[in-house]
C-alpha cells in the first residue's frame, strides 16, 4: 500500500499570496498523482490530474509539478474562494488512497 | 451538464444494512468506471470501492471488504453500495464519483448522501 503524506497540515496565508502544497509518497507512483479541492458542504472538485495537468475549466493560477515520490500544488496567487482543504491522490497501486489533506486557510 | 446525484443515506443502527445509490446524467455512463468515497465526520477522503464500466472488475478498500458490495445498472445509469454489517465507523458522508483513468481522476463528485451508524 502507497502511503501519502501531505504538508503542511495547515497553511494560514491571506488572498494574494503564493500557496505551496507539497505531497510526498512512499514509493515511486510515477506521474499518477491527482489534487482535489473539497470545501465545507459541497463536491470534492479535481484540480490537476496526471501530476501536472489541469483539468476541464480550473483556472490557470492552480498548477502541479513533480513526479516519482515528490509533488506540489502552486496556488501562484490566492483568491477568496480557494480557502479550502486539498487532497492528492495515487492511482499507481490499488488502493487509490488519498493524502491526509491540507488546510488552506486565511 | 454532468451530473451524480446520491440518494439512500440516513440512520442505522450497528449491525444494519443499507443502500445507497448514485444516479447519472450527461455523459455517457457505460464508457467510465464509478467510485464510492467517503468522509467520516472531521477526518479526510478514504476511497471505498470501484467497479469498471462493465463491471468486470471490482475491487474494495480493506476497511469494507466482505461488508460492502459496490454494482451497477448500465441501464438506468445507476451504481449502488449495499452495505451491511454497519459499523459506528463507517458513519461517513459518501460521495459518488466518475473515474476517467482506471483508479483514478475522480470527475466530477456527486453532493454526498449522509450515512450515520448509531444505536
């Protein structure tokens, strides 16, 4: 099983600021690395899959990099409505297990 | 529009059964494996289940395995989660969610359906 280990478990910023969420695995899950955004009573939102893609309709200040056991999710510039909590997942192995998550908060 | 709209949740008391249901709309729904995730109160996303577009491969998370059975009606583009042997932790918001990629790539989510397992 593919343990991941998200960090830092919460990040106080203000909207404008840089975010930088990190996620690292405990062995090598290639680029099948996903990032979700979930905020309080609504639907987990896909924000990168693939390590570094984004998907349908994400707005270009969210991006992904890093591949193997490494990876990042760069908020270039923190707007109201990305206060939220963010979560990576692994599709390499079964089970498709999800990072622990961390807290974006102002 | 794609949608997933869960529906069946409520309470149970340990030791129950229930069933949970996801139905969707605007896309083509036999051409994606669908998943189950769920959300216990205060704590993060924990994948459930899996079952691939024609239901030729299922499989489990350890935590439900021999509990849960995760189906599907091609037909009336619906996927299902029998669960039985409730237990007080699996009381979780469950969430139903499109695969594009085997295992992965959940898009979109549906709003959730509320199990709660209490006596």
């Amino acid at each position: 099983e593919i343990v991941l280990t998200q960090s830092p478990a919460t990040l106080s910023l203000s909207p404008g600021e840089r975010a930088t969420l990190s996620c690292r695995a405990s062995q090598s899950v290639s680029n099948s690395l996903a990032w979700y955004q979930h905020k309080p009573g609504q639907a987990p939102r896909l924000l990168i899959h693939d390590a570094t893609n984004r998907a349908t309709g994400i707005p270009a200040r969210f991006s992904g990099s890093g591949s193997g056991t490494d990876f990042t999710l760069t908020i270039s510039s923190l707007e109201p409505e990305d206060f939220a909590v963010y979560y990576c997942q692994q599709r390499s192995n079964w089970p498709p297990d999800f990072g622990g998550g961390t807290k974006v908060e102002i | 529009e794609v949608q997933l709209v869960e529906s069946g949740g409520g309470l149970v008391k340990p030791g129950g059964s229930l069933r949970i249901s996801c139905v969707a709309s605007g896309f083509t729904f036999n051409n994606f494996n669908m998943n189950w995730v769920r959300q216990a109160p205060g704590k993060g996303l924990e994948w459930v289940a899996s079952i691939s577009s024609s239901g030729s491969w299922i499989f489990y998370a350890d935590s439900v395995k021999g509990r849960f059975t995760i189906s599907r009606d091609n037909g009336k583009n619906s996927v299902f989660l029998q669960m039985d042997s409730l237990r007080v932790e699996d009381s979780a918001v469950y969430y139903c969610a499109r695969g594009l990629v085997v295992a992965g790539n959940f898009d979109p989510w549906g709003q959730g359906t509320v199990v709660t397992v209490s006596s």
